[in-house]
C-alpha cells in the first residue's frame, strides 16, 4: 500500500482478486480507496458484476491486469478502488470492508467465469461488529448486488425526504437504476445456466 497517498490509520475499502488461470496457476491482485462515502458492497459489487459481464461479453478469461485495468478506470460519478494494495486486508486493521474474491476461467458451457466472492465487513471502535457474507457464482453476485443496492435506495431514500436533500435524491435513484441492472444480468446469467443444463440433458439422451 502507498502510504503517501493513503493516510495512515485511514479506514479503507479493499478489493482483492485471487485469478486462476487453466493450468491452476494464481496470481493476486489488490487495491485500495478511502472507505467514505463509497466504499461499501452496495456501491463496489456493480464493478465486479460489471467485469464478469464484459469478460462473458468479449468471451475472455479473467486475469489481473484485465482486472486492474477495470477498476483503476474512472467510470461514471462512483470512484473505485484505484491504489495499488500489497498488504493482506483480512489482516489489516484500517480495512472497514473487503472484498474477497476469487476468479477463474470461463465455463464452457455458459461464458460467465468462475467466481467466488466473500464479502468481509467490520464496524470500527473498541468493539467492532463484523460479518462475513459469501456468494458463489455470477447469478449468486449479481442478486446480492441487487439486495445491497435496494437497500442503499431505501436508506438513502428516506434521508433525501428527511432532509430534502437533492443530492441524496440523486445518488438514490442512481442505486435504483444500477439494482435493476444489476438484477437484469441476473437473470441473464440464470437463463445461460437453464440453456446449458437443457443443452446437456438434450446431449445425454441422443447419446
């Protein structure tokens, strides 16, 4: 980690990538950002189901500099991680929320790679408060995506009325639109699955 552009005893949001390639090898990949205002599952998750799309999209497996490049470009009013991150964030004190996600090769039988996610999140303060939550799959990670992102909606919602407050009006629409899309590639990912066990139980029987 960068100590120079990240403060020390700053809370951070970490995004990890553990990326297996065919032959089992695994190389890493880590990045950083301030945890206010943004980094939280319901604003990050839409980066990583964004990248599983594309690589479902353009039929290419997922590898740390593919990963890196997505992240570390700006995209849209919502910063992602971008400092480059060598310390472990499941041991690092400052890390309020992590990411924890593992990524493999494509399935042949849907296009969506492997993946793997556990989402690590802990309260600061003398007695922290931590829970970890795990999602397995692009149809598992797209519908919690959209949960976070409802939720997200909801809260902020409810703080726009209270305060009136355009601002917060404005970023909760922008997590409503982005937990229909989020919830639109679930179901894209569900009917590749359906596609593919009907396509193998079609196989079996002309066998």
């Amino acid at each position: 980690m960068l100590h120079s552009e990240l403060r020390l005893n700053t809370s951070l949001f970490v995004a990890q990538a553990a990326v297996s390639n065919h032959t089992g090898l695994i190389a890493r990949a880590g990045l950083a950002m301030p945890a206010a205002p943004f980094g939280s599952p319901a604003w990050q998750l839409p980066s990583l189901v964004a990248y599983l799309h594309r690589l479902h999209q353009t039929q290419q497996d997922p590898s740390p500099e593919l990963w890196r490049a997505h992240t570390e470009r700006p995209s849209g009013p919502v910063p992602r991680p971008h400092i480059r991150y060598q310390a472990d964030g499941l041991h690092d004190a400052n890390a309020v929320c992590v990411l924890d996600i593992q990524l493999g090769p494509r399935d042949e039988n849907t296009g969506w790679p492997t993946a793997h996610l556990a989402v690590i999140e802990q309260e600061e303060g003398p007695c922290p408060f931590g829970r970890i939550t795990r999602r397995h799959g692009i149809e598992a990670i797209a519908a919690y995506t959209a949960e976070e992102l409802t939720a997200e909606h909801a809260r902020l919602a409810d703080r726009a009325r209270r305060h009136q407050d355009t601002h917060l009006a404005r970023l909760a629409e922008l997590a409503q639109r982005a937990a229909n899309w989020a919830d639109t590639l679930r179901t894209t990912a569900h009917a590749d699955t359906v596609h593919a066990q009907t396509a193998k139980a079609r196989a079996r029987i002309t066998r």
